[in-house]
C-alpha cells in the first residue's frame, strides 16, 4: 500500500449503530487530520493530530470520536450519527517540520449514509 | 473564521482552451495548495505555493502565490478531456512548526465539451 488509504470506501448505518473508520498513512507523516465534504460546501476540518496528539478539534459533536493510536493509524468512531451527517470523510497526513510549510495529502474517502 | 472565495463555480469550455481559477481570502495564508478531485476519490495535490509571489508550474499547470498573501490562481494550458473535475485551492495560516489543518474554497467545476 501507498500513500494514503481508507476504510471502508462506503458504509450505510443506521441512527443506533456505531461504526468505525480507519485511515493508515504509509508516508512516515507526523500528523493526521479528518475532514468532512458535504455536496455543496467547502471540505471541514474536524480534527487535528500532531504526533498522535489531538491539537484541533473543531467544533465537532461528541457523537464522533477520533483516536490516534500512533502516527500511522487514525480512527473515527461513530454513534448515533444523525442523517445529515452523511457526507464524505477524508482523512489527510503531513509532514510538520520546525518553522517550515507542511503539505497534505489525502486519501479515497469513506462514503457514509446514515439512515 | 478564514474564509477563502473561489470562483468561477463553474467553467464549460472546448478542449484545448486555456482555463483560469483564484482564490481570494480576507486573511493572510502562509501556504497555498490547488487540489483536483475526482467523483468518488479524495483531493489529490496539484501545486503547493510557499512563498508570497511565487510562480509555480507543474506540466499544464501554473499557480502563482499572491504577493499580499491574500490570493492565488491556477492555470490549465490546452485543456485535455482527463482535466475535467473539480479544482479547489485551499491555505494554512500557520507560520509552521506545527499542524494546521486546511481552509478550503467551495471549488471550481471544469467541465470539457468536445
């Protein structure tokens, strides 16, 4: 595996339902992000993690739940998800260097429908 | 919060015409990225701009850093059928040293008519 990957590419769930997905990054990034994209609107940061410490959480609802194992795995974990929490999940890593510009690359999605 | 306004929202052009996109921001970015997307896959990189006034090529492509730090745009030379997607630009304001995650504009449509 390179890059950046995902799983699971999609996933259906009901309101009651708790899922997870799970980002692995293979680049030796130090720092991992969640992002949602919704159909008409910008991609939203929803969590930063710097050397598997969360720095940002963005206003996000406590029925998500991130977990940064190490710098290599990301998760989210997901209950009672309401219907308009269906969108697309991306999960991004950088490189952070001291006093330098870091880049970020993403993976496929998740593709999440909540019923 | 930062916000960034990309237009146009969308473009219907012929092959082989030139395309242009920007982005502009009411606050200062320290670093500007333009990602593409394709339906069903995650952004993936096209240019990163660190340096305020930067002019960067990749093949086609061409993205230049403004040098107020306030705006960027994207060039696409002679457009070819695997251009159409969606673009976005999108900025971090942090200096550096540490992670920050990323401001993105709502994305410009191409779409190639044969």
């Amino acid at each position: 595996e390179t890059g950046v990957t995902q799983t699971p590419r999609h996933l259906v769930m009901g309101m009651t339902n708790k899922k997870s997905l799970k980002c692995e990054q293979h680049l030796g990034h130090n720092a991992m992000y969640w992002y949602k994209q919704s159909a008409k609107k910008p991609l939203e940061l929803m969590f930063v993690y710097n050397f598997k410490e969360q720095t940002e959480n963005n206003s996000v609802p406590s029925r998500f739940s991130p977990e940064c194992p190490n710098s290599s795995h990301l998760f989210l974990h997901l209950h009672t998800l309401q219907p308009e929490d269906s969108a697309l999940y991306l999960c991004a890593s950088s490189q952070v260097l001291a006093g330098g510009p870091e880049t970020q690359y993403f993976g496929p999605g998740t593709r999440l429908l909540v019923l | 919060g930062q916000q960034l306004n990309q237009s146009p929202q969308s473009m219907f052009i012929q092959e082989g015409e030139d395309v242009s996109m920007n982005c502009t921001s009411s606050s200062i970015f320290n670093t500007w990225l333009w990602y593409k997307q394709d339906p069903g896959e995650g952004p993936v990189l096209l240019i990163a701009l660190y340096k305020a006034g930067e002019l960067t090529s990749n093949g086609r492509l061409t993205a230049q850093f403004g040098i107020t730090r306030k705006d960027s745009f994207l060039n696409i030379s002679a457009s070819i059928p695997s251009d159409v997607g969606i673009y976005f630009c999108a900025g971090t304001g942090m200096e550096g040293g540490g992670a920050d995650g990323l401001t993105f504009g709502k994305g410009t449509h191409l779409i190639i008519q044969p």
